[in-house]
C-alpha cells in the first residue's frame, strides 16, 4: 500500500479531562504515517502539559499553542494551513477512534478510488460506556457530487455535517477558496461541508464501518449547551434557516441537481421551521413569532411550492419528533442518574 501522509487535526480548549485518551487512539492506530496536529485554544487547563507530555513519548504529534481563544473554526483552519497531509481529518478533543485499524482502512479505499472525501459511521457514547451505533445515510460506496447533494437533500441527517466522520484531500482544503469561517462559533462544521460541496466531485461512503466514538458524556460540550430561549433567538434562528435555504439553492443550482432534490431542500426548511413553531409552543412570544413567520415571503414560498397536503405531512412528523425528543430527553436523564 502507498505510504500517503494523514494529517489529524484536533481542536482542544480546556480539554483536559480527555486528551490523553484521544490522542492514545490516535497513536495506537495501525496505519503509522501520521501527523497529529493539536491546536490549543488558549487552555486555562493542564491541556497543554498532557500534550507535551505525549509529544515527548511520540514525534508525530505537534503542537500549536494560540495566545488568545478564537474559537474552533479558526483553530481547525490554524491547523489545515499548517499541515503537509494528502488526506486530513479531524478529530474532536474529547473524542476518540473506537477502532485500531481505522486510518488504515481509510486510506485503504483512499488509495483505491482517488476520492475527494471518505465518509463513515460512528458510534455515540453515553454514560457507563453504553454506545448507540449511526450508520452513514447513504449507499455503501462510489458517488458523485450530484449523487451526494441528491441523498443529502432527501435524506436529512447529523452524519452529513460533522468532520470528525469524513476524511477530506488535503490539497482540496488548502489550495481552494474552501475556508472555515471565522465568525462562526456553532455550526461551523455545518457550513463547511456545505462549501465542500463545490469543491469536492467524487466521495466514497463506508456506510457501516464504525471508527469513531462521540463523547456525549462531557458536560462542557458546546452541542450539550442550550440557547436561552427567548423571542430575539427565536427569530434569528429563522433567519439562519432562510440564509441556509438560499446558499443551498445557489450550490445546488451549481450542481445541477433534479427537481427532487430541489423540493427535498425546500421540504428541509419547513421541517426545521415547523419544529421551531412547536419548540416555542408554549412561550409567551408565539403568537408574535408565528405571525413572523407565516407573514415571510421565502416560507410563503416555500408552503406553496410544496402544496398543502405535504406542509401538512412535514408539520405533522415535525410535531412528532418534538415528542420523540422530549421521551429521548426523559430517558437520557434516568440514564444519567
């Protein structure tokens, strides 16, 4: 197999508590050419000590310590600009690969098709080690970049926008116009993938190949954290729903992608509007937000673009996931006693 330089990006700030064993899954992976670049936001912990501490017992790993905190957009970004890899992945610092063979098999089919991008599963981890297992949401194997927007479109997922579960061309991610985006502080990840869309033309899906394990047992993980709830957030998350349509609509008319997977987008945004409805249900703001809403020229649009029985249907299976959350949330909780 041809000896290709993997660089792993990690993002740590205040990471104490898990970098060492991220980083041991890392060094303990059977594929050897590796470069493991750390980023430290500006740890206030002993973050930096445990990284120095396994540099010294492992040369692949490098350090970058940032003098202010900027976030992980721009730390990610750091990293990319300073690495030498053929691929790059990421991995977050409190995270880590739950199989030795990983990057081995990665590369393997790297190696084997030349693609852009490798997408795999991953595994969510709870308290008392208990796992839940998410395949990737697509076909085992080869795609284009129009087959990949089609699925993302009508099969909507978290798989699609994380990193930490996709392998990337190096030369892609450092030689294009394709950057983090500096003002983004959440779902940064999100918008980035997005982008990759028109750089990236050929992606391979490992559909059942569970390498990598999501922590969700660290109280100080930015997705655990909840926005306050209020009418001003409310309505901006509406507004970043409305930007998200737009760029989607650009990237994919760039693509040049069926009408299915046009109305899968517009199906998309409804849902996540509908949901928004419901979540502030019972709110004293509402019936203002509501009447935002419906008086929208872009959700106007959208509600007659797709008729009035499937708005129905979207809103129905919105309300739906809304309980499903609340009995998921409830179970999570008797989990965690």
């Amino acid at each position: 197999m041809r000896d290709v330089l993997v660089s792993i990006i990690i993002p740590a700030f205040n990471a104490g508590q898990f970098i060492e064993k991220c980083l041991t899954s890392i060094c303990n992976q059977t594929y050897r050419n590796l470069e493991i670049i750390v980023t430290d936001d500006a740890s206030t912990d002993c973050s930096v000590s445990i990284v120095q501490n396994m540099q010294e017992k492992d040369s692949r790993i490098f350090l970058i310590k940032l003098e202010e905190n900027v976030g992980a957009s721009t730390s990610r970004q750091i990293a990319v600009e300073h690495s030498n890899g053929e691929l790059v992945t990421f991995v977050d610092s409190d995270d880590w690969y739950c199989a030795d063979d990983a990057i081995e098999k990665i590369v393997d089919i790297y190696i084997r098709n030349d693609v852009d991008c490798i997408m795999y599963a991953y595994r969510t981890i709870h308290k008392h080690m208990f796992s839940i297992k998410h395949p990737f949401r697509a076909g085992k194997g080869l795609h284009t970049v129009s087959e990949i927007a089609e699925v993302k479109a009508n099969v909507p997922s978290p798989c699609w926008h994380y990193l930490w579960n996709k392998c990337y061309k190096g030369d892609l991610l450092r030689n294009s116009t394709l950057k983090f985006q500096p003002n983004l502080r959440l779902a940064e990840d999100v918008r980035f993938n997005e982008d990759f869309l028109r750089c990236g033309k050929k992606f391979y899906v490992m559909k059942n190949s569970f390498f990598y394990d999501y922590n969700c047992c660290n109280i100080n993980q930015v997705t655990r954290k909840r926005v306050d709830s209020s009418l001003e957030n409310a309505i901006l998350q509406f507004k970043c729903y409305k930007e998200e349509l737009s760029k989607l609509l650009s990237d994919y008319a760039f693509l040049e992608v069926s009408d299915r997977a046009i109305n899968g987008l517009y199906k998309q945004f409804f849902y996540n509007v509908c949901f928004l409805k419901k979540k502030e249900a019972n709110t004293e703001w509402a019936y203002t937000l509501n009447e935002l809403i419906v008086k929208d020229k872009m959700y106007m649009q959208c509600r007659d673009k797709l008729g009035t029985i499937s708005a129905k249907c979207i809103n129905a299976r919105a309300n739906g996931k809304f309980i499903k959350n609340k009995i998921k949330e409830n179970i999570k909780k008797l989990m965690n006693m």
